[in-house]
C-alpha cells in the first residue's frame, strides 16, 4: 500500500469528475451520505473563502491501464472519506442552492464581499475565482488489497457514529458490497418499499437485505443456523460470507429481487422493513411454485387488508420482533395465508414452523379468553347479587376495567393480578420478551401504519462535517 500527498483546485475536481469521469464518490464500499443542510455546506464554502481549515479528502487510486492523448497514464481515482465536501462544493458552483443568509462576508484582497443569500452566479468575479481555484489536500492510497481498503474505511470513520448496519457492509467485502449495492439500487428498494427518511439514514434498506440474505441462507445453505435479527447477528453473518458466498446464494438473491421488483411496480405502504425479509423468502417459494408477479402482489394485498390471519401476524410484530421466535412467527403465518390464498401446499421446509406458530396462537387465544372470561366474572356477581350501591353513589354507574379489545396483541395487557387469573404461558413470555436495546422503533404500530417517522440519529457526518460543523 503506497500513499501519495496531492492538491486537487475545484476546477480540477469538476473536470476529473464532470469530463473525464475519473473521479468516483460511489465506491462500493461507501456508505450512503446523509444530506448536508444548507447551512452546513455554507459553512464550508465560508471556510474556503476565509482560509478556514478544511479537513483533507482521502481517495483510493487505481491505474486505468489506459494512456491520454500525452501518452500519460490515466488513473481512476474513488473518495473513501471527503464525500459530502466535495459533492457539496460542485453542488454549490452548479447552482443548486444560494448560501444561508447568516453567512458573514469575507474578504479577498482586501476587498470586503457579501455572499450571504447568493447564488454562485450572484457572487462577485473574484469571488467566484477565488472557489474555483481553492485547493483540496488530498491523500491518494494505491496498490492496496481489499482488505486494506476496508480497514482505511473504518480508520476514517472511527470517530464517527457509524451504525452495525453501516459497518456490515465494510464486513461482507468489497466484490460483495458491489452486489448488495446493486439490489438496494433496484426498484423494489428505492422506490417500492416504504422506508422513512430516518430509515434509510441509519441504512435499515441494507438492513433488511442483509435480514432476508440470512433467511434464504436457512433453506439454501447446509448447517447454517439462523440465531435472530439483531444487528449482532447482522455483523456475525457479514463477517461469515466475505468471499464465501456462492454463485448460487447471489443468483437465488438476485432472482427473489427481480421478482419482487415486478411484483410490486409502485409504492406499497405496507412494504414495511419488518415484512420485507419475509417476503423476500416466500418469493423464492413463489417462483418454485410458478406464481406470477402479479399474483403474489395481489396476496399481499389481501393479506394486509383482508385476510383474519393478519391479525394473528401482528402478536409477532411487536416488541422483540428481532427474536427467533418472532421472526418464525411471521414467517409461518405469512406462510400459511400465502399457501391458503393460491392453494398450494405448504413448503416441507416450513410445514414444521407453520405447525407450531399455529400451536402457539392458539395458545395465546386461549391465555387472552381466559383472562377476559376472569375479568368479567366480578362483574356479573356483582350486577347480579351484589351490595347495594351506597347513598352518595346511588344512581351512578360503577366503572369497569376497560375491557380487552379485539386484535390487541398480548403484550399490551397487564400482568395477572393473582395466580387465580392463570400463570403467564411460555408462548406468552416469548411474545412478550423485552426487546434488544438495537430494535427500538415501535413496529406493532408500523405495521399497522399508524406509527410516525422514526426519530432521526445524530447528524454525526461521515467523518465529513465542515469546519465549524464538527464536535
């Protein structure tokens, strides 16, 4: 690995990346940016103009094998850390936003100008010469194996709040992380899944992948034992699969995408991450059974909207949805209505799961008839042959506990009060298991859509904040 100190102007950097096209922001092992505000990347065209630090770039250089018109050799050159200073900084001289309105004046040559509220085009002809010709620091790395270039990845990014899902990406790989890249880039994910702003910011799309790669894994690879969802897991799988995933896994991956990409051709609200991973299953069931597209989308459908099972489904969609008891509920009750719907037979694989996700609902349904039947006992008695109500509460209604409502999933009720309303099932222990301090969003009301955007996390950059910016 060689390591080479260079000064790249931002006309150099529009042309390397604009004309020659060899200068790259997209890496494959690059994370997705977050957006800078406007006042961020104001901030770092001030920085530029009053001789502010600016963090250096850093990039990998790989030699194209190819010569220019000087018979000079042309490399291609690709940022692994500077993304969002660069990016913003093209995006600022091609007019795609003015500068804040709080941005103070500078001054060139002493020469005050005010830049505040303007657009490139809007600045003052020294101004705009001084940005044009402002030199990035840049750090070039070349001859470097894969391995080394995950390892600059992470020791750019140590400072910085990368998430477990984030970080799997660098664990699976380079070569791999190209076709991860390519399934997030599909329809099915950038337009058909319903991921929140929030959502796609903490890479849960990359998430929900990985989640489905492990559930195909269990009918497709020998001796692979799927624990839970958790994004220890995630990691431990990541880890497991670099350089180690077959031309078989990739094309049973790639064929479960393609056929959800034209099953669902349009925006489907509940394409929700905790569904997707299973449906990117009972794709692979469907294509074996012949389904069409179109057909599996129409399921869906009805399973969302119609289906009574879908209620059954939701007791696994709540707290601890990352558990393995929860993953194999849903897959089995999705399992079920999707065979009942085409009238198909139940996967020998699954025939299992969707024998005890049936036994335990049932359980659950009695647990819950159980204590409704115990709650409304006092009632009667009390209606029937009770004590008369005193004078100072004569003609006033006597007040219930509110009663259990239908579809409620059984975590939400209190526990028993005595051990004469019934023990605690372990099916009800298993709906009710705490969740893991990584799943904290609220998915038994996103299931149901009724859940706002998750709060989004900390802006903490990507190692790439502006001067001024940064913590």
């Amino acid at each position: 690995m060689n390591r080479t100190k260079l000064s790249w102007t931002v006309a150099n950097i529009e042309k390397m990346h604009k004309d020659k096209k060899v200068l790259s922001f997209d890496h494959q092992i690059q994370r997705k940016s977050e957006i800078w505000s406007n006042a961020q990347k104001s901030l770092l065209i001030h920085s530029m103009l009053a001789n502010y630090p600016v963090p250096n770039i850093y990039v990998l250089r790989e030699d194209s094998e190819q010569v220019d018109e000087k018979k000079k050799p042309i490399f291609n050159y690709y940022v692994m850390d500077g993304k969002q200073r660069l990016t913003s900084t093209l995006s600022y001289i091609w007019g795609d936003f003015p500068l804040d309105d709080n941005i103070p004046s500078i001054t060139v040559d002493e020469t005050e100008y005010e830049i505040a509220g303007k657009y490139f085009c809007d600045l003052d002809e020294p101004v705009q010469f001084e940005i044009k010709r402002y030199k990035f620091e840049i750090i070039a790395f070349e001859d470097c194996s894969n391995r080394e270039i995950e390892e600059i990845f992470f020791r750019l990014n140590n400072s910085t709040a990368l998430t477990k899902s984030q970080i799997a990406k660098a664990k699976i790989g380079v070569e791999l992380a190209g076709m991860v890249n390519q399934m997030l880039g599909s329809r099915f994910f950038t337009t058909s899944c319903n991921f929140t702003g929030a959502q796609l910011k903490a890479s849960d799309d990359q998430r929900c992948l990985l989640q489905g790669m492990m559930l195909l894994d269990t009918n497709y690879v020998a001796n692979f034992e799927l624990k839970d969802f958790s994004e220890n897991s995630i990691l431990e799988y990541s880890e497991s699969i670099r350089e180690n995933y077959s031309d078989r896994q990739s094309n049973m991956l790639k064929s479960a995408i393609e056929y959800l990409t034209d099953a669902f051709p349009e925006k489907n609200k509940q394409l929700r991450k905790i569904n997707i991973p299973i449906l990117m299953y009972l794709a692979d069931v469907a294509m074996d059974a012949e389904i069409k597209p179109m057909l599996f989308r129409q399921w869906f459908e009805f399973f969302t909207n119609e289906d009574e099972l879908f209620e059954d489904y939701k007791m696994f969609c709540s707290t601890g949805s990352t558990k393995y008891e929860k993953i194999m509920g849903r897959l089995g009750i999705m399992t079920k209505s999707f065979c009942l719907h085409h009238e198909i037979e139940i996967p020998e694989e699954l025939k299992d799961t969707v024998s005890t996700v049936e036994e335990k609902v049932a359980l659950i349904k009695e647990e819950r008839e159980k204590e409704s039947s115990l709650e409304a006992g006092p009632m009667l008695e009390e209606k029937d042959g009770g004590d008369a109500p005193d004078a100072g509460s004569a003609g006033q209604e006597e007040e219930a506990d509110e009663p259990l409502q239908e579809g409620q999933p059984l975590l939400e009720q209190g526990e028993p009060e005595s051990k004469e309303q019934g023990e605690i099932s372990a099916v009800q222990k298993c709906a009710d298991a705490p969740m893991e301090q990584e799943d904290t969003p609220e998915i038994q009301k996103e299931i149901t859509g009724y859940c706002e955007d998750e709060p989004e996390p900390p802006k903490t950059g990507e190692g790439d904040s502006p001067v001024g910016a940064e913590g």
